[in-house]
C-alpha cells in the first residue's frame, strides 16, 4: 500500500510540473499584457534595467506615478532580483523565468499542502489538498506568469507549516526556517508584515508551556535583517525613512477614494478619471516616497471625515473578492480560472470549514456527559487549524479594508484548499460502503 501510494505521489507531483510547464511554454518568451498579469512587465523592465547598470529605475514614466531614470521601491525587490538572476544566466528569456518558477511551483506548492493538511486532518486529507492544488487553475496560470504570487503563497504555506511545527516542537532551526520564509514572503510582499504579530501571539497562545520567548524573537531578527538592506537603501536614494516598500499609500489612497461612493470598483473605466488623475495636483512634484506618505495620509484623511462610508465601502469590495462566477466583463482565460477553480473548489472549502467547528460542538457536548469522545472517520487538530482560521480572517480583512483583487485572495485559496481536502476525505467516508 506504501509503495502504492508512493507512485502516486510522484505522478501526482510530476502532473503538477507539466501542466505548469504547458503554462509556461503557452506563454512563451514574450511579456505581454494578459488578465490580471500585468505586473509582469514591470517586473521584466525592472530586471533589464538592474542588469544594464541603471538600478531600479524606469527608462520612462511608470505606474504608479515614477518618474524616468528615478529610483523605485513600489515593487518586490526580490522578485526583480530572482528575474535578473535568471537573465545573467540564460539570457534575457523569460521563457527561462517562467519555466524555473513553473517546476518550483509545481512541486512545491502540492507539496507544502500535503505537508499542511497532513499535520491538521491525517495524510488522506494531505493528498487530497495536494491534489487539488496540483490542479488548482488559478496557480497553474499563475506559476507561468513573471509576477510574485506563486513564490509568494509558497511562502504562505512554508510559514504556517513551521509555525505549526514551532508550536508543537520547539526548537532553534525551526525558529530559524520560520523567520526566513517569513522574511522571504515580506521581501516579496509587504503585507504579510500585517500577519505576523497575529502568527506570533497565535504561537504564544498554542504552545504558551512550552515556547520560550528566543523562538519567538529570532524570527523576528530575521525578518529584521532580510528587510535592514533595502530600508538603507531607500534611505539613500529617498534621503527618508521606508521600511520597504512603496506602495501602501498609494493603494489606500486609491482604494478609498470619494470618487468610488460607497461601490468599490477593482479597475476604474476607461471612460472617466484614472489612478493618476486622481493624486492631487500639489503632490506630484513629490518623489516616489514623499507622494506615497502622503497618499496614505490623505486615505487616512477620508476615514476620519466619513467613517460610515469607508465601512459600506469595505464591504462593498466582499463581491469582488471572492467572486467566483464567470462576468461579461472578463475575457474567456480569467471566466476559465475563476471559475475551474475557487467556482469549483469553494463548496468544499466552505464544507472543510465546518468539519472542525462541528467537531469541536460535537466534543464540548460529549465531554459535558463525562464520556470519552474518539474520532472515528477524520484525525481532526482543532487547536492546530484555529492558524489557518487565524490567517484566512487576517488576510481578508487587510484587503476588505484597503485593496480587493481576485489575485490578493490566492494565498487565502491556499489556505483553504486543506479543509478542502478534508472535505474530500470527509465525503468519501460517507459515500463509501460501510462509511469507512
């Protein structure tokens, strides 16, 4: 039976590889504008230019409102860097990009679920999850495309699966591991800076007899010491204090906007004012920094004058966030993914969600009974999946609150896809004979 499963495991893995690889190649050697990808060229003209010797510059004015040949900090530093990386090596091909970021994808990502969904619902779960996510449209399309999501939910998942194993057993090297896949997935996107007191204290709380407080700060030195470079040399090419990125102020600003009422929309029509329109005229002579601190303060600035608003307009973005149904205005590929994905996968997700709430319903009235009370058909952690809660309900809100993309919600996908594999098991358990 081993062996069996072995086998399976290695085509599974080798399946995933392909239909990423198939992605890639699809996309081939050129970087064009597609749904939901066009960061892609950003990051292809940032990588070009480290390697001509210009830095992170822009040959012309960029989004969001660069100036040419000025520094940016808007976009992962790391990303461009892995991109530059492959170009000294293979010339500049993204094909060569793509075809790296699809195999790390592909095995690493089903492999990273297996491990997650294995450590909260048993090994049958496990594969489910990995099954899934091998086949997942949105990581498919996503592992081809030159852009952070996919190194960056790796990092989601490698971070919640040491947390998992900091909680339970202590020890330095993990304590290690976790601050460096954290610092990892800040380099590629800030915001997971927002997660991680909540992941911390989750710690503190889950293994509170058993935790000391060095595993707790070592990985936050780490993350301190991945970010440290790059807050110099903001420092130098800004002459101001960023921490990392330059992005925040512009998306909170742009996010909450009068101009949207009380209806958030994801991209303004082409028909009225743009993003840059919209910056007022006495900030943009500042440069890229300046204007994003004050961007997030003028965004702080509509909260505070109209806070009902800004509450109808956060919950607003909810449709938008997690849509899964096909839209006029979506072309055929991202109608495909949205809906051979989380259209699919979302019933399960939301049945895997509830198993552990039942469970825990189902052993607080056994207990008060005073009997013992076993599980039977599913190995079920409830203190152990309350972090994936936890990190679903953080991620949500951060955007709800500022900036709602179907592509912010994949690491939330990937989060979600274990109890999707547990709802698989569960419902086999069921439609079997025997319910076994």
């Amino acid at each position: 039976m081993r062996s069996r499963i072995g086998r399976y495991w290695i085509a599974l893995l080798c399946i995933s590889a392909l239909v990423r690889l198939g992605a890639a190649l699809y996309l081939g050697n050129s970087v064009e504008v597609l749904p939901g990808t066009y960061d892609q060229i950003t990051y292809d003209t940032l990588a070009r230019r480290v390697l001509a010797g210009y830095g992170f510059t822009f040959p012309r004015e960029w989004w969001p409102f660069t100036r040419p040949n000025e520094p940016t900090a808007h976009f992962s530093f790391a990303y461009v860097l892995f991109l530059a990386g492959t170009y000294a090596l293979f010339g500049p091909h993204p094909l060569a990009a793509r075809i790296i970021q699809a195999l790390i994808g592909g095995i690493l990502l089903p492999w990273l679920l297996y491990r997650l969904g294995k450590r909260l619902f048993g090994e049958p779960a496990g594969l489910a999850a990995a099954a899934i996510g091998a086949f997942y449209a949105y990581f498919i399309y996503y592992a081809a495309a030159l852009m952070t999501e996919t190194f960056f939910i790796l990092c989601v998942l490698g971070s919640l699966e040491r947390t998992l194993e900091l909680a339970e057993n202590p020890s330095w090297r993990t304590a290690l591991l976790l601050g460096l896949v954290l610092g990892l997935g800040v380099l590629l996107r800030q915001t997971l800076l927002l997660f991680v007191p909540f992941l911390l204290l989750w710690v503190l709380w889950t293994a509170r007899r058993r935790i000391r407080w060095p595993h707790i700060v070592l990985p936050l030195l780490v993350i301190a010491l991945l970010i440290l470079p790059w807050t110099v040399r903001n420092y130098l090419a800004f002459g101001r204090f960023v921490l990392l990125n330059t992005n925040s102020g512009f998306a909170f600003f742009w996010a909450n906007h009068p101009i949207y009422g009380t209806r958030f929309i994801p991209v303004l029509p082409p028909d009225g004012p743009s993003y840059q329109d919209l910056i007022p005229p006495e900030l943009r002579t500042l440069d890229e920094a300046a204007l994003d601190a004050a961007l997030m303060r003028r965004g702080l600035g509509f909260i505070l004058e109209d806070p009902g608003r800004y509450l109808l307009l956060s919950l607003s973005r909810i449709p938008e966030y997690f849509k899964f149904w096909p839209s006029p205005e979506s072309g055929l590929v991202s109608n495909i993914s949205r809906v051979g994905s989380f259209g699919i996968c979302l019933p399960f997700m939301l049945y895997g969600l509830y198993l552990p709430l039942r469970h825990i319903s189902q052993r607080r009235a056994i207990h008060d009974q005073r009997s013992t009370f076993h599980v039977q058909r599913l190995t079920i952690n409830d203190q152990r999946s309350t972090l994936l809660y936890l990190f679903i309900a953080v991620y949500t809100a951060i955007h709800l609150l500022s900036w709602a993309l179907i592509r912010y919600r994949l690491p939330v996908d990937a989060a979600l896809i274990p109890f999707a594999g547990l709802a698989v098991v569960d419902l086999g358990n069921r439609l079997r004979p025997g319910g076994r």
